[in-house]
C-alpha cells in the first residue's frame, strides 16, 4: 500500500518524524497520510486509487478536510432541491498547491468553490497547513515507536457571506483500515449528556462508560456514528487497533465561534440542536473507521469569518502493556485489559 501511494504522486511531500513520516500527494486533493516503520497506517483505498471512477466520489482514505455540516438545512453534501449524497469537486477533485517551508512544516492551499443546499455559493481560500514534531519525546520511557503530527485547517471565505444563510467550519475525517475488534474511546470532563447518537441510530451495547471515560467498540454489519459534545468538556479522542498493535490518539481545542450540528440527516431538530467537539464513524463492513476533530463557524458582523481547526495526532505502536500504560501515565485514561478484544 506503501509503495502504491508513494507510485502514485511523484510530486508527494514527505515530513519526516519519529519512525515515520507525513505523506501530501498533491494529485490527491489535499488528502493526508502517514506511515510508520515502512507501514501505511491510514487506509487506502488502491483499487480506487488505480481506477478511479467517472462519476462516483472515491472514498480513497487518509485524513481528509470537509466543510460542515454534511447534512441539514445547511448541507454541503447535498444540492439544492435533490436528495442525492455527493461530494463537491471542490472537496474531491481539486489539486491543491503544496509546498515544503521547512523540513517539518508543509502547506496545503487551494482555492475552491462550494454551495450549499440553500443554493448559497461561498468561494473559499482552502489551507491546510501540516507540521512534525522536531523532537518525538511524547513516548520517551515507553517501549513504543511513534510519530505524530499537527494540522491547522482553515476555511477563509472569500466575499461576504451572511450567518443566516451559511453554516460553514473545518472538519478533519481522519479514516483508518478495519472495524472488528478495534476499540475506541473518549476522555470527558462531564459524562451527563456527553454523547450525541442522532446520526445513524443508537449503537447500544457498543457503548459503555467508565470512570472520566466511555468506550465505543467497532464491527459488526451497520454502520454508526457518534458526537462527543462540546458541553461535555471533551479532552481527546483515540482508538487501540490490537491487531496490528497500534494506538492512534487525536486531540483538537474549542474554538471562539458556534458550534452545531453536523451530521448526514435531515437534522429535524434544526442545525443547533447538538454542537459536537469529536465524532467518531463505525463503518462497520465497509471496514474502515474514522476519528474527526470539528471546528467551529467564526462570525463578524454577521458574516462567516475565517474559521479555524487545530487538531493533533499521535500515532504510537507497541505490545499491549506498554500502550495501556501510556493511556494510563499520560492520558489519564485507565482501560481495562477485560473490556479488550483478545490480539489475534
């Protein structure tokens, strides 16, 4: 998989941190990957990759920057007046500009168009701008290998657009391979309230709380989703993949501006009826999950202002002890080795 996404893009940006390294294919809209010790951590999806389909969005994986909301009044995944889900080329096809700055920072830029289900067009400054860690110290102790990386995505409208007529903010879908078996979870300041389930349907006894924290298990055939709230002073989210023996943490901060409600429904309560910090997609067989991080809309005098989302991801790869301890010692989060599916 490797090898195929470096093929792909002779143009790719390379970061290099830790035992890994931040891959930017420019031919891949702006897409962000990630490898450690020679393994392709993010998914990819390499049949779509070589043949790329005509008329259908190709959901090819790594961390990917959406504007929110995807459903609603507010829409940018629907068009105005039809029912049917799509992504705008804007998202999906345009090749953006990325330039290397220095060895551990890169830039993302281009500039796009979108409308929303209103029929409401915004021109936007796209920018995504990554970084590495010069120095990995985050698992100095540890036996584990790590990398990480941080990025600050931004949505800068172009003209004057009025709040009564847009909902706009940054939104990071980071997707990684698998769904069985894999476990995630969220450190909450407040557990009252702390999740939101109106997107797919309630995933029941895939959920279960614990002291500071709740757990989600991944699999089966129906797809879920969850939004960790705003309200519920939410410090990270992550997942334990035991299968390949890896740990991936993300961690975003709430921004000045409004938050609300982003998922793919109709939202029949209205755009402000949840405001969600963390989401998190079981994909269930189409095999894949993702970790989000959620912006917030910035207003000025009335108008969508620049919005911006930082988000931070670490990825750390290990034996199971040594993982739980580090979620112990530095996230505070104690999971308990029976509430894990056994490494096959």
């Amino acid at each position: 998989m490797l090898k195929a996404l470096r093929a792909h893009d002779p143009q790719t940006i390379e970061l290099l941190c830790g035992k890994g390294s931040v891959l930017i294919p420019p031919s891949l809209a702006g897409r962000i990957f990630c490898q450690l010790d020679g393994e392709l951590v993010h998914r990819l999806d390499a049949a779509a990759l070589q043949n790329p389909s005509p008329a259908q969005y190709d959901n090819l994986g790594g961390n990917s920057l959406w504007p929110a909301p995807e459903g609603g009044l507010f829409a940018f995944n629907y068009p105005p007046d039809k029912d049917e889900w799509m992504v705008q080329d804007g998202i999906a096809k345009a090749v953006p500009n990325v330039s290397q700055e220095t060895g551990h920072r890169a830039v993302v830029e281009k500039r796009i168009t979108l409308t929303n289900r209103k029929g409401v067009r915004m021109d936007l400054n796209y920018r995504r701008v990554v970084t590495v860690a010069e120095d990995m110290t985050l698992a100095k102790g540890y036996r584990l290998d790590t990398m990480g990386y941080r990025t600050e995505d931004i949505f800068e409208p172009v003209g004057e657009y009025r709040a009564d007529d847009v909902l706009l903010a940054p939104w990071s879908l980071e997707q990684f391979p698998g769904a069985e078996g894999i476990v995630t979870f969220g450190r909450v300041a407040e557990a009252k309230d702390a999740l939101n389930i109106d997107f797919y349907g309630d995933p029941g006894e895939r959920i279960s709380w614990h002291a500071g924290h709740f757990l989600f298990r991944l699999g089966g055939t129906a797809r879920h989703q969850i939004g960790v709230k705003v309200q519920s002073k939410p410090q990270c989210i992550g997942a334990l993949d035991l299968r390949r023996s890896m740990l991936f943490l993300r961690k975003t901060e709430i921004q000045p501006g409004v938050y609300f409600n982003i998922a793919d429904n109709e939202q029949i309560n209205g755009p402000y009826s949840t405001a969600d910090l963390y989401s998190i997609f079981n994909g269930g067989e189409l095999g894949f999950f993702e970790l989000e991080t959620i912006g917030a809309m910035r207003e000025i005098d009335g108008c969508a202002g620049v919005s911006i989302l930082p988000s931070e991801t670490l990825i750390l790869k290990g034996d199971q002890d040594e993982l739980l301890r580090y979620l112990a010692e530095q996230e505070a989060l104690h999971l308990n080795p029976s509430d894990l599916p056994a490494m096959a």
